[in-house]
C-alpha cells in the first residue's frame, strides 16, 4: 500500500482488532472537494470531479481480512499529445488480502531476482489500515498512464544529418511488414 500525504479522516481509518470478525463492517468515501482537489494534485491530474470508494472488510478466518470495495471516479487529466483536458470515467473493483508477515511466503534464498507468484492482492496484515490510502493507490494504478483526446495523434518525425535517409516509424518496426509478405505469400499459392 501507498502512504497517502492526503491526512486521513478517522472513518477511513479501521484498527482491525476493532473490527467484527463475524460479519463484514462496510465502509463509504466520499472526498470532499478540497480532500479531491489535493489528491488530484499528490496523483498529478487536472481534477477529480467525483471519487467514492464504497465496500467492506471481511474477517477471513483467524487471522486474514480481505477487502472488496468498487471505486467510482471521474479524473481530468492533461492529453499527452495535445495538452488539452481528457475526462475518464473509472469504475473498477479493489481487492486487497491481508495476511500476517509470518505466513506469507518466506525467503528461502534471497537473491537479486525474485519471481513474484500473481497475487498482486496480497498484503502483508497491519495493525490499521487506511482506507484513503488504498484508495489512492488503486486511482493510480486504474487511471490512464498516458490519456489521449479522442483524435490525437503523434506526427511522424524524422531526424538525421544531412545526407543521410531520415529513419520513418515503419524503420523502426521491421517486423511490420510481415502481414503484408504473408498476404502475398498466400496470394501466390
């Protein structure tokens, strides 16, 4: 999880020794206007026009809590070709597994590469966990890295010293035109 320099407020925060291990506790986000328009600041957008962040924690046998919650957003965000405002539309499904540090898969021989199994949910169990923060990682991870206007597109330009055959795009993708011998190929036969 991210630390959020956003200040959580208390409702986004949840001790887990506080919580019913024998039914779900539910929660509801919904930033106010100065909480969206920092957070849209700390995630480098134009604005967050809407956010909510709605679902619940669940005890999962002794120890583990999972959380399952939807995120509903409306992000403005600068084109990257054209600067001007694209508006996205999220709504997507968070899902976090907390487990103790103990239990998750020890390392039996560190070494400079480690294969990560997939599960890209599982967490190591905190004392309390800071709903604001997960939910600032999940806008993160869910928000266009690269946000286009309906439209834009990158003109092909070409660089080099006089003299020289300027490189084109088509170049740099040799394997490009092996659609085209293939079509031919098959025409041929």
């Amino acid at each position: 999880m991210l630390p959020s320099p956003t200040p959580p407020s208390p409702q986004s925060i949840f001790r887990l020794a506080d919580l019913s291990q024998q039914r779900p506790t539910s929660f509801d986000i919904s930033p106010d206007a100065n909480q969206r328009r920092q957070l849209a600041k700390e995630l480098g957008f134009r604005a967050l026009r809407k956010l909510r962040f709605t679902g619940k924690m669940i005890a999962s046998g002794k120890k583990n809590w999972a959380l399952k919650a939807k995120l509903g957003a409306t992000i403005e965000q600068e084109c990257v070709v054209t600067l001007q405002p694209v508006i996205t539309r999220l709504d997507c499904a968070v899902q976090r597994r907390f487990m103790p540090a103990a239990d998750l898969a020890p390392m039996e021989n560190p070494v400079d590469e480690i294969e990560m199994d997939g599960d890209e949910t599982l967490e190591p169990l905190p004392e309390e966990i800071n709903l604001l923060s997960v939910l600032t990682e999940a806008l993160s991870i869910e928000a266009p890295d690269y946000p286009r206007a309906q439209g834009a597109a990158l003109s092909e330009t070409n660089f080099s010293q006089p003299g020289v055959a300027p490189m084109t795009d088509a170049d740099a993708k040799p394997f490009s035109g092996l659609a085209k011998l293939q079509e031919k190929m098959q025409k041929d036969s």
